[in-house]
C-alpha cells in the first residue's frame, strides 16, 4: 500500500473543517459544489456538472495509468439535513463536535473529505491505479434526488463505493430494503357539527380506525410499517370531509413486502367500506432494494483492501436507504461504507479525527486494491 503513507491527518481534518464552512442544505449545495469542483480540478481531474430540475451533481474523471482495470466510482453526497445555520464545531481530544443547536454535517461531509484525502495521497505518491470516478451528488437528504437524477450515461465505471454510513470504519452495508411509500385519500360527508351532524360522515373517524387497524412497527426482521403523516379537518364546527393519511413500508423481502402493503391497503378498503367513506390509494416506489451475495467478487475485493488497511470490515444490513441503492438498481454495483459518521441528523453529531484518518486510508487502499486487480476479476 504505497499511497496510503501519504495519508495526511492534518490535511483531511482541514478539507473537512473547509467543508463545514459552507452551508450546503439539500437543493443549496452551489456553493459547496464550486469549492470542490476547484479543488478537483487541482488534483487533475475532469469536471462535469450535471444538472437536473433542481440541483446537480457534481462528476470528476481522473484517467488511470492502467488500462485493464476496472473504473471504480467513488461516492458521496454535498447536502446536509438541517438545522445548520449558525454552524459552530469543537476540536477537542480528538472529537469534532457540533456546539449549539446544529447538526455537524459529517453526514457526509466526512465521506467527502476522506475521498478527497485518498486522491491527494494518490497524486503525491504518484502510485499508478485505473480511472477513477467522484461522484459528488446533491438532494440526497430529500428522497435519493441526486442519484435518482443522475445522467447515468455520463459515468464510466460499473462499481461503486459510497461513503455513506454512519459508525466506526469498517461498516460494509451488504443489504438495504425497497422503500415504498403511500398516500390514502378518505373522503366522508361534511355537515354542520352543531345543527345536522347526522348528515355528516367523519372521514378522521374512518381515518382513526383505519390507522388502529393496520400493522406497523416491525412485522418481521426483514420488515417495517408506519403511518407518518396525518392531516385532516377544517374546523371544529365541521364534519370532517377529508383526510389524508401517509405512510411508508420497507423490506429485505419483496414478497413479504408485497403482502405487508397488500394488508394494509386491502384492511383500509375494508373499514373505509364498513364506514361509508371513499378511499382512494396511491402508492410510490421511493428506491429498490438490494443484497450482495456472499461470494460476490466486489465484496471480495473490498474484503481485500480492508485486510491490507489494517481495517476489519463489518457487514451490516441496514434499514434505511441510501444513493448505492438507486446506483444498484441503475447498473452500478454499490457498496456503502462507513465514513466515520456519529450520531448524524442529530445536535450531538461528532466524528473522530482518527476516523478521518482511517475513512482516508481505506479510500486509498481500495483504490490500489483495485488496481492490482486483474481485468475479469470483477465483471
Ligand atoms: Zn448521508
């Protein structure tokens, strides 16, 4: 591992602390894509910006010295969840902290950095490695838009590492679940409360009993429901007309997943009959899900790199989503590591300066892992 030596702890806590400085909320992410466009720009890199309806994403193509090796795409995301305005951070024995009532935005400005650290280390080293791929989306915080917007035709290379997961490094998440997501429109009668409510048919009654009906929480190990969102009525003078109720359902199991989704809606249609309201319901697909197989060649060669970092790797399988499952389910077989993230979407977000460091190294070590593999190793 020559390129790992020029891993720089100084260097990635600083590209990061650069990168907490800048604002950068899911669909504002101008700012920070103009700050890492130069800097890529500066380590030799081609630049795209891909733009869709409301953001873009940022691509950087760096051409290897090695041909017969496969590009590998390296992955992270530019937004942040909120709140961040006012963004103040601690140093302190070796833990960068949010202080006050922000989050820190190591989520995922931490994957950033450490990608950032391994093509700096890589072009100090002068180490020679295939093409590589950054990937920097936007809007990942808000349903996937980034990735799910992603001209897929702009990119080269087949496999992918996101660095995207909260935890110490070593975390390989080998599974995540599809995600689906509902709306249930119900529609009773309005009437006067007061004077007439016989004349009336309460759609957040119907709605009531709906939600007490259908399963939620955790169904199995592979799966879970939840009514999220409730909204109906107008006024407490008024019957209420309509309600609308919204929720979601994941699962490892599409079978499960189908038949979850199939009870839920068939007992809302059911007590919506019983209660003499309409129903309508309509459904969305927010990501498919995936699952690498135990013999696979990618897990294999991260397997490798991990050894050779000195890094014991830990497959996990998660429950939420992330971009590798929209780059899975595009042709590109991602796997998400952990960057070192603790505690994100939270005001006590922190990350160890030793994670930084070891995020970098990991970053650096699969890039040459990859690049002393053979062609046809990895298809
Ligand atoms: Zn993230």
């Amino acid at each position: 591992m020559e390129a790992v030596k020029y891993i720089n702890t100084n260097r990635v806590i600083n590209t990061f602390i650069d990168l907490l400085r800048i604002n950068s909320p899911s669909f504002d992410e101008r700012a920070i894509g103009a700050h890492l466009a130069s800097i890529l720009l500066r380590l030799g890199l081609e630049v795209t910006v891909q733009e869709y309806g409301e953001s873009f994403n940022l691509i950087g193509y760096l051409r290897g010295s090695l041909r017969d090796v496969p590009t590998l795409i390296l992955s992270a995301h530019m937004d942040t969840v909120e709140p961040t305005v006012g963004l103040n951070f601690s140093i302190e024995d070796g833990i960068i902290r949010t202080v006050g009532e922000t989050v820190l935005g190591s989520d995922d400005k931490s994957g950033i950095a450490e990608i950032i650290e391994a093509l700096e280390a890589l072009s100090e080293s002068k180490v020679p490695h295939g093409n590589l791929e950054v990937v920097f989306t936007s809007a990942e915080e808000r349903g996937l838009q980034g990735s799910k917007n992603l001209d897929y035709h702009l990119l080269k290379g087949r496999h992918a590492i996101v660095m995207d997961t909260n935890g110490p490094i070593g975390k390989i998440v080998v599974a995540a679940p599809t995600h689906d997501t509902y709306v249930m429109a119900i529609t009773g009668r309005a009437a006067h409360a007061g004077i007439e409510p016989e004349k009336g048919t309460s759609s957040i009654k119907a709605a009531s009993r709906i939600i007490a009906a259908i399963p939620d929480g955790r169904i199995d190990a592979e799966t879970t429901a939840n009514v999220g969102k409730i909204h109906g009525g107008t006024a407490n003078n008024i019957v209420p007309k309509e309600t609308i109720v919204e929720g979601e359902v994941r699962g490892h199991n599409e079978t499960v997943l189908e038949k979850t989704k199939e009870t839920i809606f068939n007992t809302a249609r059911k007590i919506a009959r019983k209660n003499q309201v309409r129903i309508t319901i309509e459904e969305k697909r927010q990501y498919k899900g995936f699952r690498f197989s135990i013999d696979d060649p990618l897990l294999a060669l991260l397997g490798e790199a991990f050894s050779k970092s000195g890094i014991k790797p830990e497959h996990v399988i998660t429950g939420g989503g992330s971009d590798a499952n929209i780059f899975n389910a595009s042709g590109i077989q991602a796997a998400t590591l952990s960057s070192g993230m603790q505690k994100p979407h939270t005001t006590e977000e922190y990350i160890h300066t030793e994670d930084l460091y070891r995020g970098s190294v990991l970053v650096a070590g699969i890039i040459e892992t990859f690049a002393k593999s053979a062609s046809g190793e990895i298809r």
